[in-house]
C-alpha cells in the first residue's frame, strides 16, 4: 500500500524504520479509549523495532495470532508530525462484525479537535477499496458522538443500533478521492 495524501494528512504504513516520534504518539495515545486497543502504549523503546516488525506481519497476514486477521496499521501525519492512528482490518470474522469492524482510528490528545478524524477515516476508506472491501463495517459506541458523525460525514449509512454500539456501513466506492492521491478514537482490535 503506498502513502495517502490530502492537503492536511498523509497515511503511512506501519513499517520497521518507523522513528520515536511514532513510538511518542502511541505512548501519549495510551490503551486507547471508546473502543480502540493500543497494543503498542507501554512497549519500551528499546522493544519498539519488535513491536513494528509485529505489526509488519500483521499487515501481510504472517504469524497471525489465533482468532486474528490481516490488518494494516497506519500512522497519520500532519506536516512530517505523527497525529493519529488508523486500522484496516483486511477481512472480518463473526466476532469483529459484532465489535471492531473494518477499521478503527484514534488522534492523539494533544491534536484533537483539529478536523484531522475526517481526513484521516476517508483516506483509510479509499485504502479498503484498494483491498477490494466495497462495503466497510465501522462500529462505533453509541455515546461517542463526534466519531459517528465523522461517519456520517464520510458516507456511512446507519444500519442498527445494538449492545451500546451503533453499527455503519460505507460504500467505499462513494469515496471521493478528489484532493487525495495514492503515493486521513473509534473501535479497533483484529481479534475476533
């Protein structure tokens, strides 16, 4: 997958050269909120070449633990600064269709508010389509305002509300890619 561009973010893929400003971000994120699983918030810098090679296998579906799948980790960048995290999980089970989804996202604190969600969750959505995901499954806690209206902004059709979750649907191929080139905290985990 190559890098995706818009005129605020740029989506990288989680990969082995990745610096400390990546490892800062996912340590200020935390063990995430709202849905969102940070594996990475307490692995040590000096483990940190570990965890991105896990991801690494992850991404091409290596060495999957049990009840996991493929998933593409990306780092978002705004101006070279890494400012969030986005999930592509390249298929789903029964599990991750009742919780998780196709794809989880989550901006660190210190950038919130910032308009960077909306970027991000569209440029995520052109990624699945290039997986050839047509219709991507976000779940969402049904409290978590801002999320499901960045959703809702981004072409998601509300298909029930469940459990405490609220539970879209995106046509990917209704992703306009008009100012994004291939080269944008909500549930995210790839186990089932």
């Amino acid at each position: 997958m190559a890098a995706i561009r818009t005129p605020e973010l740029t989506l990288r893929p989680a990969s082995p050269g990745d610096g400390v400003d990546v490892w800062a971000m996912i340590r200020e994120i935390g063990p995430g909120e709202n849905g969102f699983h940070n594996d990475g918030f307490d692995v040590p810098l000096s483990r940190f070449p570990a965890f991105l090679a896990k991801l690494e296998d992850m991404r091409h579906g290596r060495a999957l633990p049990s009840g996991y799948v493929p998933q593409t980790t990306f780092w978002v960048y705004a101006d070279e600064h890494p400012v969030g995290i986005s999930k592509l999980r390249h298929r789903l089970t029964d599990a991750l269709r009742r919780t998780g989804g196709h794809i989880g996202y989550c901006i660190r604190p210190t950038e919130r508010r910032k308009r960077y969600g909306n970027a991000m969750l569209r440029a995520t959505l052109v990624e699945a389509r290039e997986l050839g995901i047509t219709e991507a499954l976000i779940t969402v806690n049904v409290d978590n305002a801002p999320s499901w209206r960045m959703i809702e902004a981004n072409g998601g059709v509300l298909g029930k509300i469940e459990d405490g979750k609220r539970y879209y649907t995106v046509a990917t191929s209704d992703i306009a890619t008009g100012d994004i080139a291939t080269g944008g905290c909500s549930n995210a985990t790839s186990k089932d």
